[in-house]
C-alpha cells in the first residue's frame, strides 16, 4: 500500500442543476421472488395484514425510494392489467411467458398502489405496448386516475378504491427495440404507437408525465437511431425518454471494471445529444428528459427461465465490495448529469438483481444497500460543478484514470451540503484536501466510509454484516479547507453545514 495525494475544489455559486428527487427510485417487475416471497409474502411470520414483507418494507425506507416503477420490465409486454384487479379468488393463473414462471395475480395494481404508500413512494405505472393496445393503456389510466363516473373509474370504486391513485409517471412499454421483447416493434412502428397511446392516456388525464422506450444499452445495433426515430415522432407527447443498463465483470479486472462510469456518462451525453437533434429538428419548444429507468450490476447470475413455476429463483445476484463501489459512481454520474437526468429506477429492490434478499424468517442486506443508502438520504437541493485534482492509475480498458471519482450537493435552503467520494484504487491511500472557493461550511455533520481490503467481499446470511457503512470521526474545518485520508476501495460521504 502507498499513499499519495489529491485537492477537489467545490464552490457553491458553481452548480450543474437540480437534482430530482426521482433520480433514487426502484423498480418491481413479476419476476422470480420479488413480488411473491420478496415483497408480497403472506405466509412469512414477518408480513402484515395485507400480505406485505414488514422487514423489507423497513429497509425500502431506509433507503427513501422517491419512485417505484412496475410492473416490468420483459414482463409487462404480455401482461394484461386486468389479470390483476378484483377480487383475489376470481383472478387467473397464467403462463407468463417472459421469465417462463406462473404468475398467480394475486398482487396487482392496487396492492401495489398500497405498497407505495406503505413505503411513502411515488407510483411509476408502466402499460403495455407489446400484446397491449393503445386502448388497453388509455383505459388503465382512467382506472387509475379518473373520479368515479365512468365505467373504468367505477370498477376502480367496486374493487374498493374510491379516491383516484392519481399516478403521475407512465412508462410506454419496455425496450420495445429489443428482439427477446413480446411484441417486439422497429423504431418507426413503436414510435408511431407510443405517440396514439400517449395522447390517449394523455386525453384521459393531462397530467401525467409519460416515459418513451429508447435503447435497451448502447451496445444495442440499433442505437442511438432507435432513439432518434422514436423521439422525432412521439416527441411532443412524451416527458422523459428512457434508457436501461447492466454493468457486468466477466473478465474480472477490477480495475477497469471501476472506471465504467467513463462509459456510464458517454451513454447518457450521447442520449442526451440525440434529444437535442430531436428537438431541434422539431423546432420544438417542449423538453423531454432521461429517465435511467433499469441500471444495476448484473452478470454473476443470468438465470431467466423459471420452468413454469411460481416465484422460481432468478438472477439472485451476490454483491461484492467492487459492486457497492461502481453503484457509489454511478450515483454520482446521476448527480454530474442532474441537467438531463431525471429520474432513475434501479432495478430491482428485492430478491431479483437486487441489495436485498429475503427468508421466510429473515432480511440480508447486501453491501451496495448502503451505497445508495447514503446518497439516497443526504445529496439534496442542486449538483455542485467540482473540480477534482487526482492521481491516476492505469486500467486495460481506459488507459489512465484518476483515483477519485466525486459528486457534491448543496441545498441553498438549509445551506447543507454533501460530498461523495469513490476512492478506486486497489492499493493507495490518497490524502486529500477538500478546498471551498465559496460557500464554505462551518462544519462537518456526519462522515460515513464504506470501505474493505478485498473487492470480492460480500455479506452473507453467516455474516451479514461483514461489510457495511460505518460512521468515522469528522473532520474539522479549517480556514475553508478539510483535510481526508481516503483507504483504498472506499466510498466516503461527508454531511456538513
């Protein structure tokens, strides 16, 4: 181990934009155990009432999800909402074809309606544009937004819920350019659907904000020109314009594994390009935003085929230290793009390529859990614009890459701010003096470090709690300057006022 030295300068007049609160959302898709046996449990010791996991509802609150998106994913392009209201008995039993599982329909949308208060989250509802039509998606709308009087809103009232869930996000279909998708469409023949369900969910109620399936992951053949012929189409009835992402280590090197985020922002700036063509070659005056609606670490466990049976294990990936370390970047690629960025779901939040995993009788918390964690509770108000100075190391597939990687926030309201420090090397400690050029604070809140010796170190049920945040002593100010000693493989996030 070596030690070597850094300065981040931060002032607080130099800010990128808002961050969304929607940049930390979930996503919950009828696939393996997340649903059944991750959310919805009734035979669990640990559920409520109404079938609802207690422990995992408690630790989707620690995490202060601002969004959920549901019902899929690969899932929803087969899935017929109906299946999914009423009374419990009389819903069917389905082969459902995507995750060749059977789907029971014993949670549906108004459970889920109910989870997301449960968890004080907002609903990010998602129709079908694969078997589905544009009337099918105009009428969930109605059932879901409209008052009582019409005939959707009525059986909304029937099924025991009077008041409207007015659900606000709408994702149009699910990577619609990828082949495996049920109903899968070309560029143009999606673009053209998209717009008539969106104007016609948008006829039912004018205030929602609708999602437009863009690339699946910019190694799709297609991209970035399914993007460009979708959004120059449906462009002035669509809000946000999606993009999905799995990071994967197959070739386990560490190193540059730990410099993805390179890659992470050169996708979202050349979306983001593509939405600025879109615009102006529509002389438009509308703005449509990203919204990163799947991104997560997936790769250790790739199964998808659950042999026609009921809540199968599926794609249960293990996180390891390196993996809590790349979702602490990717946070902060969600605050360096807040212009553009909106709104973000990672997927998923239980069981299924997810932080936790469930028993019967118990919850393990995986280490990525506190990475967003911490950035999901304390990154408000507007992103800082920094300029870091790092020593570099060397990866085989960037070249030189610097040894931080930073985020900041400051919210001019209570004049708090919070920095988000990835330190990626596997063998210096960097030394590394925070210098404000504005804006200095008065002091340090909290300073929380993630940190371990060895990338592959997971949690387990043995030992769970092997690798979590851990609170260390603040750091003093002194004459606008900190001064932080950074371990290898660590994320620290500081609290001050």
């Amino acid at each position: 181990m070596t030690d070597s030295t850094a300065k981040i300068f931060i002032d607080t007049h130099r800010t990128i934009a808002d961050i969304s609160p929607l940049l930390f959302g979930g996503f919950v898709e009828h696939m393996g155990r997340c649903v059944y046996e991750g959310i919805y449990d009734p035979a669990s010791p640990l559920a409520d009432a109404n079938g609802l996991r207690t422990d995992v509802m408690e630790a989707l609150r620690e995490q202060k999800y601002s969004v959920m998106r549901y019902p899929g994913g690969n899932f929803l392009s087969g899935y017929n909402w109906l299946d999914g209201v009423g009374p419990k008995a009389d819903r069917p039993r389905r082969r459902e074809l995507a995750w060749q599982s059977i789907e029971t329909n014993q949670f549906g949308t108004n459970e889920f309606i109910d989870f997301c208060k449960a968890i004080n989250t907002k609903p990010m509802l998602a129709v079908n544009m694969g078997t589905g039509t544009i009337e099918s998606a105009g009428n969930l709308v109605e059932y879901c937004n409209a008052p009582t009087g019409s005939y959707w809103a009525d059986l909304r009232a029937s099924h025991g819920y009077r008041d409207p869930h007015a659900v606000e996000y709408w994702c149009v279909g699910n990577e619609m350019d990828g082949p495996w998708q049920i109903g899968h469409l070309e560029a143009e023949a999606y673009g053209l659907k998209a717009l008539e369900a969106a104007k016609m969910m948008k006829w039912q109620d004018p205030s929602i904000k609708t999602v437009l399936c863009g690339s699946s992951n910019d190694r799709m053949p297609t991209y970035p020109e399914w993007d460009r012929v979708a959004l120059e189409i449906a462009w002035e009835k669509v809000d946000y314009h999606s993009i999905h992402y799995y990071a994967q280590n197959q070739e386990d090197d560490t190193a540059s594994y730990l410099a993805l985020p390179i890659d992470l922002e050169n996708y979202v700036d050349t979306v983001a390009a593509t939405l600025r063509y879109a615009k102006a070659k529509r002389r438009s005056k509308h703005d449509v935003y990203l919204s990163w609606d799947e991104w997560q670490v997936w790769y250790k466990d790739r199964s998808g085929r659950g042999n026609w049976t009921e809540a199968p294990h599926l794609s249960e990936e293990i996180y390891n230290l390196e993996d809590a370390l790349l979702v602490a970047q990717w946070l902060n690629v969600f605050l360096r793009k807040s212009d553009v960025l909106k709104v973000a779901c990672v997927a998923q939040v239980v069981n299924i390529i997810s932080w936790l995993h469930t028993r019967k009788d118990g919850l393990l918390k995986q280490v990525s859990f506190y990475s967003f964690q911490l950035m999901s509770n304390m990154a408000k108000g507007k992103a800082l614009d920094l300029l870091v100075q790092s020593p570099r190391h060397a990866t085989q597939r960037y070249g030189d890459v610097p040894h931080l990687d930073v985020s900041a926030s400051y919210d001019e309201a209570s004049g708090s701010q919070a920095l988000f420090v990835v330190n990626r090397s596997q063998t210096e400690t960097v030394h590394t003096e925070l210098v404000w050029q504005g804006g200095a604070p008065q002091r340090v809140q909290e300073t929380w470090q993630l940190a371990g010796n060895d990338p592959k170190a997971a949690n387990s049920w043995e030992q769970p709690n092997l690798l979590t945040a851990k609170k260390i002593a603040n750091p003093s100010v002194q004459d606008g300057k900190i001064a932080l000693s950074l371990p290898p493989l660590s994320f620290t996030a500081i609290s001050l006022a």
